[in-house]
C-alpha cells in the first residue's frame, strides 16, 4: 500500500469518527465515556496522519 493511499484511508477513518461524534453528542442517551473514547481515537488519528505527512515532507 503506498503512502497516500494509507494517508487517504486514515483521512476516511478520522471523517468517519468525527460523524460518529457529532452524532454521539447529539443523542442524550450516549455515554461520556464512549464519546471521550471516539475523541482519543479521531486525536490518534490526527497525530498519526500528521507524523506520516511530516515524513512525507521531510523525504521530498
């Protein structure tokens, strides 16, 4: 898989989770805990989307 191609797919997954958020939020019946959860992942997501681009930049 090359690197733009897994770069794209991390962008569709922190997208993804960011809906799932939003939706989360909306509905009074979610748990904190679980939304808290779906941020730390959608932050992990983001971190690691901008450490591959900062390798990306780095090489070029």
């Amino acid at each position: 898989m090359s690197l733009q191609t897994h770069l794209s797919q991390l962008a569709l997954k922190h997208e993804a989770l960011e809906r799932e958020i939003h939706s989360a939020i909306q509905s009074p019946s979610e748990n904190d805990l679980r939304i808290a959860e779906l941020k730390r992942r959608k932050l992990h997501l983001k971190d690691e989307i901008n450490r591959l681009r900062a390798e990306t930049d780095s090489v070029h």
